[in-house]
C-alpha cells in the first residue's frame, strides 16, 4: 500500500519556461495507435450533441473560456515536471489551458481530443443516460484531451475540464463553474500529499466575463436538493495523468464487440485494451507477451492498484461519492472529484452526494469497486472467447476479488491503528464506538497516533450534541459509552505494548509511522467553501492558503493552521446544504 506521503516531491530542476519548451516534449505516437471516429471532422468543429458509432476518439477543439485570469497552479506538480513557476501566468501558457489551442507551437496539435465511454452503475449497464437511449452519445462532454507528451520519462496526458462542448455534451454547456474547479483542483493535489494515487492539478484559470447558471443551495439551506440557483463564473482546471481511460470506456468496447455492433468492434476493443497497457502498465506488463496473457496480467495488475485505491481512500476518509465504471480510472487512482467529500463525523455511510445512495457511501466503496472490477472483466472477456485457460484465470482473478479487498483494508486498519496484526474485535469495538459517540476520523486517529495514555486526548475528536447512530444502544447513556471507550483504549494500548515488544520498535517509533499514516489535515468541505466564495469575488487568498495547508496533510505545521485546520466541523454546519451535502450540479 502506497502509505508513504509524498510529502517531499521529487526535485527537478525547472528547466521548462516556455510553451515552445513543453511543445518539444509533445508525442501523440500513443494516440496516434488509437482508431479515430470515420465521421468526425478532421478541424475539430465537433460541438453539438451527436451519435459515435466507433472510433476511440473524436478530434475535437477546446472552446476558449472568454477574458481568463489566472487563479492557480500547482507548484508542486510544476516542479515535478520541471516547468518554471513563471510559465502559468505568460500568455501562450494561459491562452493554451484556458482553452485557445489555436496558435500553439509545433509539433503541439491545434485540435483536441474526446473520447466515448459507457457507464454502469453498480454493476448494471446503462444506455439511458445518452440522449440517444443507444449509449453512443455518451462520453467527455466537457474534458478535453490537449497534449500527449513525455516528460522526466513518464507519458502524461493533459486535459481540459469545462473546456466547452464535445459530440458527448449530451446538450449541457460543456462548462464548469469556478466553485466546482476549485474543489477539484484543491482536491486532486491534496489526494496526492495524501499518498493517493490520482490525476494531478496543473492549473486553474476563470473567466471573467462568461458566466453560467447552476442550482445550487442558499446561504445556510438545510434543503437537500439545491433550493436556489447561482450565476457563476465558468473556469478551465487542467488535469493530468497518463490516461483518462475508464473502466467505462473498456466497456463501450466491449459492449460493441459482444453484441457485433459493426466490423471492427472486436478489433477496436483490442485496441483500447492493448493502449490502456501502453499507458498504464507498459511496466508490468511485458508487451511480447499474447494478448491473453497480457489481459490476465492486466487484471491481475489493476485489481491490485484498484483495492489499494479504496483501502486508501479510507485511510484519509475520502469518499469518492459516485464510484461508476465512468468515473474508475483503469490506471488504479481517483478520477472525478465532483461528488467527493472527506468524512468529518465518523459514519460507516457517509456520503455527502445527494445523488450517490448508500451503496457509493464512504465503507461500501470496496463493493462499489468490486461492482467496477466485475464490468472491468465483462468488457474485456470477448478477447479471451477463444482461450478457455486465461478466462478461467480471469474468473479466479475476478472471484477472489473480495478477499484481496479485505486483506488490504485489514492492513489499512491495523496500520491506522499503529499494530501489524489486525485484531477483528479491537476494529469492530472501535467502529461501533466511532459512530456512537460520533468522533472526527481525522483527529481521532491522528490523536490516537500520539499513542496517549489515556482517552483524554481523544475526546478531542469527540462530537458533542451530534447524534450517534440511531442504532446506537449506548447513545443515551454516556456512562456505559465512556466505559466502553476505556475498556477499548485499554485492551489497543495493551496490544500495542505487546507488539512494540514482540518487534524491539518504540513507542516514538510506532507513533511516528501512525503521523504517516494518519493524516492531521484533510480537506473538509467547510474549509473549500469559503475559498470558492470568496474566489468568486476575485480574491483567491483562501485558496493559496488551502493549497498550501493541503499540501503537507502530516505535517504538524503552525499553531495558527492548527487553529485553523485541525478542528471539529461547527455543530452549525451539520446537515447544510452546500457544507455537509450537495448535488452534482458542477
Ligand atoms: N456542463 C456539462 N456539459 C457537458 N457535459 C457535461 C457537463 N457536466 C457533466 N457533463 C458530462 O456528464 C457526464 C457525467 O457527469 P460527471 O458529473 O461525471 O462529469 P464530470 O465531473 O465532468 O466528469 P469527469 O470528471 O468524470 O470527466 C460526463 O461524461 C461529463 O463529461
Ligand atoms: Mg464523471
């Protein structure tokens, strides 16, 4: 499990200052390997909703958003891929990921790229989502693919999201909104201090002129579904990674090459199979092997990276939120930070997604990903039609799914917990206890990393006047409950001597891997808030400043942040829409 924070990023020395500098670095020769739409035109004038029948992708140009203004960057990404900080505000730079490719330099391309995909929810397939009911109008209907380049040895691809519409628009405006960016971008950088494989933030630019009407809460609503709507600015994020490929995307394949949609569905859905292998896991997967090894070694590989993801992601109380196969990168990281939140008030079902139900919630997401992996197999099965063996392979890699998801959460919680064995009582006590008293995920287990000698540090992270579990048994009587929390405390500090002694580590030594394990920061929804509000008014203070807190998520950091950042969420932001729950409208 990658549990090691990327707390110090690699240093690279920013030798990239100019667009001219990174078109050098520009090589489409992956996607060069993909087959494009037969019916899309070659200039990229491709933005009204419309069926595509086959191809993996559509040329498609970026609409500029109108008067861009600087937001942010990621200074950390920037250095990682050795641009020089000064580039984000030159105008080529801005003009590219504001979204005019018009006049980039060569051999950069001045047309984009979209791709189709299908989607399944929870393991049912889906078609009605398209206008067309046929799923062939479904896909990025707002992210636009901009660059393939190999930079520091490592392919990326860069993509505009809201960068205008696509053939998959589906008739929305192919935009975003300021807020919605800002919570992606914040989101996606934080993800990564976390440890978390995920798409990376490059950077954030808002228009100042183009607006866009989206339902959104009322200042301090407690209604669950918006009750207002806002005119807000549309911005450009751009995010990157070495494939946008979803499982969602195998799929739209794998559908057509199930059901013989046309000649070459069979040979298409090889194709992404074998391009998700190029860009994904080209080193693991060694690439003279048969495409039925390869697809056994794939899914092998990406249910591997796939429970680390949700084991992960509960370990720094992320809530992905709507875990479709649209929104399951094959690559094994996040993708998608509109419906997330991490978890204040500790609850097994945490969700703060109007939209997601309970199946998505915060300790269901291994099932969701289980749901994901199964499609993941279904799409790619038709490959294996002729090899009896390696689909056998498949469906053991596919079966034991469950049990490789539950050895890497029991490992995630045994080392939250600062032991090396999990004890499934000491856990199950625990998580009862969590949600009967409730207490914040984030301070209890960072409080608990301080390895305390008693409870009363951890009452910190105590909710007091928040209900517990309506199935509590203990909520009502706070005696019993403070017993419990004893009796708990004593037997975990008992296993902790224990094994401190079993392995000659110290105690100092145990609470300083919990520190790396148990992040102090997380990016609460009542910390983004204000940043988006008062960004929208053009002051972008509180987004640096959360940038940088986000940043270095175990770091102690000044007493003024921990004022700031290390607290219980105000018993008044509870149930507020917009705070503690939101709609998808982004
Ligand atoms: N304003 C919009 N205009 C056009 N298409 C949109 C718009 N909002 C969402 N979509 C499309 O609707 C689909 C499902 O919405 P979802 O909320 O997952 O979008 P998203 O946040 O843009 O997606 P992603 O981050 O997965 O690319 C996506 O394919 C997305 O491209
Ligand atoms: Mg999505």
């Amino acid at each position: 499990m990658n549990m090691k924070a990327n707390i110090q990023s690699e240093q690279v020395s920013t030798t990239i200052a100019k667009l001219e500098d990174i078109a050098k670095l520009a090589d489409y020769s992956l996607m060069d390997t993909l087959n494009c739409d037969p019916d899309a035109t070659a200039n990229g004038d491709d933005h009204e909703p419309r069926q595509v029948f086959s191809g993996h992708y559509v040329p498609v140009t970026p609409t500029p958003i109108a008067n861009p203004e600087y937001v942010t960057h990621s200074k950390d990404f920037f250095r990682e891929l050795g641009f020089n900080d000064a580039m984000a505000e030159s105008t080529d730079f801005m003009a590219m990921f504001s979204g005019d490719i018009s006049h980039l330099p060569q051999p950069m391309r001045k047309v984009g790229w979209a791709t189709g995909y299908a989607l399944s929810i929870y393991g049912t397939e889906y078609i009605q989502q398209c206008p067309f009911r046929t799923g062939n109008g479904y896909g990025d209907g707002r992210a636009v693919s901009v660059l393939e380049a190999v930079i520091n040895n490592q392919r990326w691809e860069m993509q505009l999201k809201g960068g205008g519409r696509t053939p998959y628009c589906r008739g929305g405006d192919g935009r975003a909104v300021l807020r919605s960016s800002i919570r992606e971008f914040l989101a996606q950088e934080h993800m990564h201090a976390l440890g978390v494989p995920t798409s990376r933030s490059l950077s954030l630019y808002v228009s100042k002129t183009e607006k866009v009407r989206r339902p959104w809460y009322s200042q301090g609503s407690h209604a669950q579904d918006p009750d207002t709507s806002l005119v807000e600015p549309v911005a450009i994020s751009t995010r990157v990674a070495p494939s946008f490929i979803r499982v969602g995307q195998l799929e739209l394949f794998g559908r057509r090459a199930r059901s013989n949609q046309h000649p070459n569905a069979m040979q298409e859905l090889e194709k992404i199979v074998q391009h998700g292998i190029d860009r994904e896991y080209s080193k693991v997967i060694d690439n003279s092997l048969s495409m039925p090894e390869k697809i056994v070694l794939l899914a092998q590989e990406f249910r591997n990276r796939l429970t680390s993801l949700v084991a992960n992601w509960v370990r720094v109380g992320f809530c992905q939120g709507n875990f479709n196969s649209d929104n399951c990168a094959l690559g094994g990281y996040t993708l998608d930070y509109g419906p997330f939140g991490f978890v204040d008030a500790f609850h097994p079902f945490f969700q703060s997604w109007t939209g997601g139900g309970q199946h998505f919630a915060f300790l269901n997401q291994g099932e969701a990903a289980q749901r994901n992996f199964d499609m993941f197999c279904t799409a790619v099965r038709p490959l294996l039609a002729q090899h009896q063996d390696f689909a056998q392979q498949l469906t053991e890699i596919q079966i034991s799914f469950s049990k490789a998801m539950q050895t890497k959460m029991e490992t995630m919680w045994a080392a939250k917990l600062g032991l090396n064995i999990y004890d499934p009582m000491l856990f199950s006590e625990l998580e009862s206890l969590m949600v009967q008293t409730p207490v914040d995920y984030t301070i209890f287990f960072r409080e608990l990393s301080s390895l305390p000698h008693d409870i009363g540090s951890l009452e910190k992270s105590f909710y007091k006047g928040v209900n517990g579990s309506a199935q509590s048994n203990h909520s009502a009587n706070p005696e019993a409950l403070k017993k419990a929390w004893s009796a708990w405390f004593v037997k975990w500090n008992s296993l902790i001597e224990l094994e401190s002694v079993a392995s000659g580590h110290s105690r100092e030594q145990v609470s300083k891997q919990m520190k790396l394990v148990n992040p102090k920061y997380s990016l609460r929804e009542w910390f983004v808030a204000p940043a988006y509000q008062q960004a929208s008014e053009g002051n972008y203070t509180l987004v640096k400043e959360l940038q940088d807190v986000m940043t270095q998520p175990y770091a102690e950091q000044t007493q003024v942040q921990q004022d700031k950042y290390y607290k219980l969420k105000p018993l008044a932001f509870f149930d507020v829409g917009g705070l503690s729950h939101y709609s998808c409208s982004s």
